[in-house]
C-alpha cells in the first residue's frame, strides 16, 4: 500500500472532529465524557434526582427506590443502545423510554400521595420530559 492508499484508509477510519468523548488537557479521551445529547440528559436527571430521592426516602422508601431505579435503567438503556445497531437498538431506546416515564410517573406519585411538593419536582419532571422527547425522536 502506498502512503496516499494509508492516508484514505486512516481518513476512512478517523472519527469526524467533535464526534465520540471529549479529550481532557493531557490529551487523553476522558472515558466519562459524552457528546451525545440524550445521554447527557439522562444523566442530568440522575443529578437532578438524588436529592429528591434522598428526600423521598424518608417518607415513602419504596417509591424513593422506584425512582432511583427507573432513572438509573433510563440511563443505562441509553448507554446500552449507543453501540448496539439496527432493530436492537430502537429497542433499547424504547426501553429507555418507559424507564424515563416510569420515573415521571413516579414524580407525579409523589405529589399525589404527598410526599413531594409539586415546585420541587418541577425541574427534574422538566428534564425527564426533554429526554423522553429525545428518546422519541430516536425510536421513530
């Protein structure tokens, strides 16, 4: 092979700029760093949550639970979906989907039963209705 056939095969095979993790100032992938928005979403309303369900744990543990493990499954299908392909991958999406709305649900649980002021759910229902939104657009 020559150097031009070497060139196209490394162009081929390189990444766009911008694309995959973000680089930290030694140069070096950070392995924790993500571009694609959906999964900074999701993890954004992890953060979002924790305090919540630190709160709810006190009242109500089982529902307190229940979000925790919808948020985290939420994240995680994210997660999963990113290197599979094809039908395998809508699937995970869609997964991921029902994890964002159990944990929405779990919100409105919340309030209803009392446990939770509806100004402090706010910002994270927020969230998980942008990341549904996402999800949606990335099963269709």
């Amino acid at each position: 092979m020559n150097v031009v056939g070497f060139i196209r095969v490394v162009l081929v095979m390189a990444p766009a700029p911008g694309v995959g993790m973000t680089k930290r100032s030694t140069g070096r992938r950070d392995p924790l760093a993500t571009n694609f928005r959906t999964l900074q979403r999701a993890l954004n309303a992890v953060r979002l949550g924790q305090p919540l369900v630190t709160r709810l744990r006190a009242r109500n543990k089982e529902l307190a639970t229940q979000l925790d493990r919808a948020l985290t499954r939420c994240t995680l299908a994210i997660g999963e979906g990113m290197r599979r392909e094809g039908g395998n991958k809508t699937l995970r999406y869609r997964q991921a989907r029902g994890e964002a709305h159990e944990a929405l649900v779990a919100l409105m649980t919340a309030e209803a039963a009392g446990v939770a002021k509806r100004e402090d759910l706010l910002e994270l229902a927020h969230e998980l209705d942008l990341l549904i939104g996402c999800l949606v657009r990335l099963t269709r």
